[in-house]
C-alpha cells in the first residue's frame, strides 16, 4: 500500500478515488475481489464515511466496481467495464 500525503489543493475523494483505481490497475484488488469497505476506507485514509460512500459510488458510476448487496462491492473484470455514457447536448 502507498503512503497518502493529502493534497490540501484537491478534494480528498477525487485523491483517494485515484488511488483505489491505481490499485486496480495494477492487480493489488484484483478481478471480481472486493475492495475495502466503508469503513476500511475511512480508517485508511481519514475521510468520513459519506466521502467513504461516494468515492465507491463514483468507482461504480466510472465501471471499476460493482456493488453486491450485502456482500461489498467487488472489482469489475477489465473486459467487463464499461465507460460512463457521454452525455449529449
């Protein structure tokens, strides 16, 4: 795992959503495992639990993550993802 120094310049979600994608990338969660909880996220790096929740829902909005309920939100296989939809206008 990465030592975090926030950066007091940009929102601690948009920072940490970065990192849990990195973590991704490159295989420390891999397919269809889960990623940290709330909570875990909370402890990890010092962000409330509705900041938790939205950097998860942000992951699954951008295809990453896939929710389960009552079981977490797993990594989405890479051949599975799927970008946001563009939004037109």
């Amino acid at each position: 795992m990465i030592e975090w120094e926030p950066d007091p310049e940009r929102p601690k979600w948009i920072q940490v959503t970065e990192i849990i994608r990195r973590r991704i990338e490159d295989g420390t969660y891999a397919p269809r495992t889960p990623v940290p909880s709330i909570e875990r996220i909370r402890q990890e790096f010092g962000v409330s639990r509705n900041t938790a929740r939205k950097i998860l829902r942000h992951l699954a909005f951008e295809g990453w993550v896939r929710p389960r309920p009552s079981m977490g939100t797993f990594v989405v296989p890479e051949h599975e993802r799927r970008p946001p939809e563009e939004e037109e206008g």
